[in-house]
C-alpha cells in the first residue's frame, strides 16, 4: 500500500483529551495533510493554542482560499463547514447544519473523500453523536482506510459506535494505539 | 472499448452538464461557483427530488420549467440568524453609524439577503442610531423564494431567543421583542422597519453595479465563489460604493487576495470592516472624479 496524502479526523464530546493523545503521538516526519473537525470549541484560535503545545506538528484554523499544506494540521473554523477543493484549497461554507453540526464531520469527510480518494485515512474519536458515520463510510467506498477508537474506551462512544455501524473499519483502535497506527501507514514505503 | 471512469469523474461530468442546462436554458450561471459546496447542494437537489442521478436531475429541469425555481432555491441555501456575529454589528453601531450620520441621504446595499434577517437587524441599528428615515436599504437576492420571505419577514419563534441574546451582544438598547409581534409558532417583524426597505432581484455573477451606496454588506456569500468570481464582485463593490463609503464582509471571508484590496483600508480587520479609500491609489485614473 502507497502512503496516503492525507488524514482526516472527527471528535466532538471529548476531544480535547483525544486530540492531545493523537497529535502529541504523530511522528513529527509526517507529510501528510491532516484536517481535523471537532465540534466542541467556538473559539478554534484557542483551540489550535491549546493543542500546540502538545502537537508534534504545526496546528493552524483553516481558512478560505487557503491551500491545504503536507506535515500541517487544520482545523475547521466553529461556525463553517470545511470543504476541499480539487485543487487542494479549503472553501467553508455556512449551509445548514448536518447531524445538527457546523461544522459536520460528515461534510469534511465527503469532501476529503471526493479529493484524496484512495490516499485518505478517516479517522472517527469520542463523541456523542452520529456525525462522521455517512461521511466514513463515503471514504471507504472511494477505496480509502477507515480508523475508529473503541467505543469502549471512548469518553463518549456513541459516535464512533455510529461509525462501526454504518462504516465498518479497517481498523478498531484503543486511543492509545491510534497515532502509531497512522505514523506505521504514512511512513511506510511502498513496496517494489 | 474505452476504460470505466471511476464516480468521482463520471459526477464532476455530471455536475458540469448540469451548470451547462442551467445556464443555457434559464440563465442562471453557476460556471464560476466553488466546486466543492456546489457538488453537495446538487446531490441534496438529487436526493430530495428523488432522482436517481444528477443526470436525471438535469433532464428534468431542461424539460420541466417550473422546476427551476426549486432548484435555485435548493442552490442558494440561505441561512442566517439576525445579528449572527454580533460584534459586527456593534462595530457597525459605534465606528460606522456614527460617521454615516454626516451624510443627508444614506444608502445601504446588502448583496444576498436571503431570507432577510440581516436586512432588519440592519434597520434596528439605523433606527436606534436615530437615522433610519433618512436611509435607504437596498437588499438584494437572486433567489425569488427568498426575496419572498424577507419581504414577509415572518420567522420562526424559536429563533427569537438566540436572536435576542445576539441583539444585547450587539449593543442593543431596547428589548428585541419590541420589534416584533409574537404569534403562535411565529414573530412579525413590524412594519415600520420595511418602511425604507427595497427587496428586490439582483445576480452578482451577471449583474452590474446596483446603487451608490455608503455602505455595503454582503457576508458569507463569497465564500461560495470562485477566485475570479469573488475578484469581480468585490470591483463591484467597490464601484458601488462612495469614496469613504464602508463594505462589511462575512468573518471568516477576506479582501487581501483580491485586486480592489488596494481600493481599501482595514476599519476593524477581525470584523472583516473595511473602507473605501477616499483617494484612488496612486497611478490610477479615478473613473469617478
């Protein structure tokens, strides 16, 4: 398997702990784009402050017109839903809640995977809600790799429970256990 | 035999055919949308009309004339709240107002109304400023339907809470309740409000220059254009406006990549406020002096 180009990641209720775990365990060699929705914060300029300081990787608020950067993690605006364009910029768009969410994980993961078809990995965390289910199920049938956190061990695990059910996964993952799965699938060479 | 196309091709044909039948028969240009949002909005169009796909979509507006009214509504999506952002509107209340008072007659144009919530919070604010009678307040849609609506101004009472909340961050004097009238599920918004208020139909993509106005609000309708096409609307922004006159865009869209920011000067860049300049930049020729 090629490396993919980038990683998408859901989490709502919950995620500030689930993000710190994740971000603080990605290798720092990582060139992939990474793109990350989380419902809880209004405030996504102190957010990105929040998980600096525990992130591996440079952490910014995406924003319009802005292109999409490898080794980078973005965040979604609160307020906007976040979409990809094929060209690798971000659009945000104020239509209507999905999953009574804006942004909605759904909406990103559709247009991630419309984008980065196969060379996408979604990621679905702690949550207490469906969000992020159609949207990981999109990315699998576009031939991308689905990750979902145990719902066991989840802060709230009605989300990724709603992923399992509607998405399936490649792969089911204790919080722990998730970052050196991604660092093992972008970091791998292909083989020839 | 040629290959099978993978979806994603085969859709963006799709959606690409679609904008062409739109454009072609009715007028309605999208061809300069941004791509990502319009997907998505012409997939929902598909699955709320239960079509199989969006070529089956696309035969029936070519085919059924009355259709297209539905399918401009489901493209233009209007959703907003009155005061959403409210420190835009506090900043509107106390740097802008202020010095549009000097003006004898003050046009505002707001590009994208939609359902109009803006539109009367917009009123409020020239009201309790004391400036509403001698205002005018253009607000402007390409979408019939909601131009309907915002006229009516008859909105959901369950919004009045959040709006309310919003009304107070905003700086609001008076209790929002008492511009409306409550009734069953709904809230009126009074009369007296829409008494200076022109609903009428304009198409940034294909329209010109609407007003001469002092101020300008057009917010987050940018955000679903294209490159050139935000370029061209914000030029034309720009020639609608008077020299010092204000353009106010949404939160999280920006002047700085487009030609006419040279035009501008930032009044409070988190609100997205900006200026016209009251000298061309050097090295042009002012059209308009």
């Amino acid at each position: 398997m090629r490396p993919p180009e980038a990683i998408a990641i859901g989490c709502s209720q919950g995620s500030l702990h689930a993000l710190r775990v994740i971000l603080g365990g990605l290798d720092r060699r990582l060139t992939q784009t990474l793109l990350i929705c989380c419902h809880t914060s209004t405030d996504v300029s102190g957010l990105c402050a929040l998980l600096a300081s525990h992130s591996t990787l440079p952490i910014v608020e995406a924003r319009e017109r802005q292109q999409a950067i490898g080794g980078t993690v973005h965040v979604a605006p609160a307020g906007y839903h976040l979409l990809l364009e094929n060209d690798r910029h971000f659009a945000l768009s104020v239509d209507d809640q999905v999953r009574y969410s804006r942004p909605s994980i759904d909406v990103m993961f559709d247009s991630a995977a419309d984008v980065y078809t196969c060379d996408l990995i979604g990621v679905v965390l702690t949550g207490a809600n469906s969000d992020g289910a159609e949207g990981l199920a999109r990315i699998r049938r576009r031939g991308g790799v689905a990750v979902v956190q145990t719902p066991e061990g989840a802060e709230a695990p009605a989300m990724p429970r709603a992923a399992l059910e509607q998405a399936g996964a490649d792969y089911c993952l204790p919080l722990e256990e998730i970052a050196p799965l991604l660092n093992r699938l972008c970091l791998a060479q292909p083989l020839r | 035999m040629s290959t099978p196309l993978p979806d994603i091709e085969l859709e963006r044909i799709e959606v690409d055919l679609f904008v062409s039948a739109l454009k072609r028969r009715y007028g309605f240009d999208f061809s300069q949308y941004a791509p990502a949002s319009l997907t998505r909005r012409v997939r929902q169009l598909m699955h709320v009309h239960h079509c199989d796909s969006i070529s089956a979509l696309t035969a029936r507006l070519l085919h059924k004339a009355d259709f297209v009214t539905q399918v401009i509504e489901g493209l233009s999506v209007p959703v907003s709240e009155m005061f959403r952002d409210p420190l835009m509107f506090r900043a509107l209340r106390e740097q802008v107002l202020p010095l549009l008072a000097s003006y004898p007659r003050i046009n505002v144009w707001q590009a994208g109304c939609a359902y109009g919530q803006e539109v009367y919070s917009l009123a409020i604010l020239l009201e309790e400023a004391g400036l509403y009678e001698r205002s005018h307040i253009f607000a402007t849609d390409f979408n019939p339907a909601a131009l309907k609506r915002a006229h009516e101004g008859i909105y959901p009472a369950k919004d009045a809470q959040l709006w309310s909340r919003n009304y107070i961050e905003a700086g609001g004097s008076q209790s929002l309740s008492s511009y409306y009238s409550a009734r069953y599920d709904f809230i009126r918004l009074h009369e007296r409000l829409r008494k200076n208020i022109t609903f009428t139909n304009h198409n940034l993509v294909t329209d010109k220059v609407f007003c001469e106005a002092h101020l300008v609000l057009c917010r987050n309708v940018l955000i679903y254009f294209s490159n050139p096409l935000q370029d061209r609307t914000l030029a034309l922004f720009r020639d609608s406006l008077v020299r010092g006159g204000y353009l106010c865009l949404g939160l999280r869209e920006s002047l700085d990549f487009a030609p006419a920011a040279a035009d501008f000067t930032a009044v409070d860049a988190s609100q997205r406020l900006y200026r016209r300049k009251l000298q061309a930049p050097s090295g042009e020729h002012d059209a308009s002096a």
